[in-house]
C-alpha cells in the first residue's frame, strides 16, 4: 500500500501548503482512495504539485462530519467527475465547537453535499466498499480515551448537545500481508477503532494504525489531552493490540507525538504534508 500525505497541519514538503486538517491518497488494491479532503480546496493544489491525480481517484471516504476533513469535498467533486463518496450515515448533520464567544459551526457544506447527493454512497454498518477495503462503524466504547472533547456539540431538536461522533468510520485496509487501520481524527477512540479492526479479522496482523488520534484537546492552544503518562498507556496499548507500525499526525498534537515517538521508537512516524510512504 503506498500513501501520499495531501494535506497535514504541519509543513513537509516545500513548495506545498499545510493547513489544520487532513487528506490521504492511498493505492491498494488496485484502488485509487482518498481518504478526507482538509478543510478547503488547497489539498487540490497539493496533489497537483506531488503528481497526484485527482481525476483518476477511485472511490472516496469521508471518517468524519466536521470541516477540517471535508471541507475540500466541493474542489474534490469539481476534480473527479465519477467517483463515488462514502461517508457514515449522519455526516449531515449539524456540529458546532463550543467557543469562548459562542458556537461555531464546524460541520459539512450541505449545499455541496446536495449538489452532489447522486455520488453519496451513506454507510449504517461495517460495510465492504471494495475489494479489501473496509469501513467499519461498529466501534467498541472500551479502550482508553484520555480526553473526551467536551466542546464539540450537535445539534439536536434545535438544542446543541454533546457530539457522541455517530458519523464517525474507521477505515480498513485489507491486504495479503495484513491490515492497516485509518483514522481522521479518532474521536470515538483510535484504539477502539483497532480493536474494531482486530474483532472483524481476528487472524489479520495490523501492519500499522494511520491517521490523527485526537490527543491534543486545544487545537488553538496545542495543548495535551490527558497527561505524558496516559499517552504512553495508549503507545503501550498500540503495542498489545498488535500493531506494528503507528504513523500520526494532525489532532494527535506535537507535544502527544513527541511522546508516541519515545516510546514506540522506529515503529513510530510522523505525518507531514507531503509525505509519501509505504506500509
């Protein structure tokens, strides 16, 4: 499988542009994926510049409603006449950050998903999208989470209510030498969604688990969900659960990484944008 960071929060390759989001372009059997699009069109620019093409991509998946992984969906859908875009059922809905000076609104353009409703493909269930690739919605609620975002809310009824990230998928990789476990932000977990990973093909092993962890709680801030110690549980756990290779980048947070990179060593790599590698 080889990977082409599009876009990251932090800067890579010069010549490219970071922006706080995250998008993937993935080759696997025999597929073109992309996987999220950032939170504007400048992934598009991105690929450009990397050889990237746009307009011979397969088949897209969406881990999450908010923004900063689908905000590009409108460049993305103007680049790729054909494609289809699987997202989990919800992804529609309204989501807002809970600010100092009020809400913000952090979920989808409607009016782009709506103009393009005939290429939406709403996954319920853990649903094989195409050969050998897998994206899963039934997460256990058991592994550790060292920090729960209390201000990412959903509307509800008209009343905003904590965001319990039902529109949230994990995708799977499934290849002849393993399986490797793809996240955009991990909130419901990025050791449960291994573990979803792990009960669905029990006797696959996990090349690598790839994407943000969500264990930086202030994207403003940079701050740290939970403390050093917690984090090395999950580096810990990575290992347990099986997986060889841990490769992150975005929410997980520079001060998380860092501390991934300690104690996982050479099975651990950073994500940067731009960034191309093989698991």
């Amino acid at each position: 499988m080889h990977l082409i960071t599009l876009i990251e929060n932090s800067m890579g390759r010069e010549g490219l542009t970071n922006e706080f989001g995250f998008s993937l372009h993935i080759e696997a059997n025999g597929r073109r994926v992309l996987f999220d699009t950032g939170q504007s069109s400048t992934f598009v620019q991105n690929a450009a510049k990397l050889n990237v093409d746009l307009s011979a991509v397969d088949l897209a998946v969406l881990s999450h409603g908010h923004y900063d992984h689908g905000g590009g969906l409108g460049a993305f859908f103007a680049a790729n006449a054909t494609a289809p875009l699987f997202l989990r059922t919800t992804a529609d809905g309204e989501y807002y950050a809970k600010l100092p000076v009020g809400e913000r609104y952090i979920g989808l353009d409607r009016d782009v998903l709506q103009a393009n409703r005939t290429r939406l493909r709403w996954v319920g269930e853990d649903t094989e999208i195409a050969p050998g690739l897998h994206a899963l919605t039934s997460i256990p609620d058991v592994e550790r989470r060292p920090h729960t975002e209390d201000r990412l809310m959903a509307k509800q009824g008209g009343a905003l209510v904590p965001d319990r990230f039902g529109h949230e998928l994990a995708l799977v990789v499934r290849e002849d030498d393993g399986i490797a476990v793809i996240t955009g932000c991990g909130h419901l977990g990025v050791l449960n969604m291994v573990l979803a990973a792990k009960r669905r093909f029990p006797e696959e092993p996990i090349k690598a688990a790839i994407g943000g962890f969500h264990l930086m709680s202030n994207p403003t801030a940079g701050e740290m969900a939970g403390t050093p110690a917690d984090v090395e549980a999950v580096a810990r756990r990575f290992k347990e659960l099986g997986c060889q290779r841990v490769i992150s980048g975005h929410c997980t947070g520079k001060q998380a990484s860092a501390i991934l990179m300690r104690a996982l060593k050479d099975d651990y790599l950073e994500l940067s944008t731009g960034m191309a590698f093989e698991v």
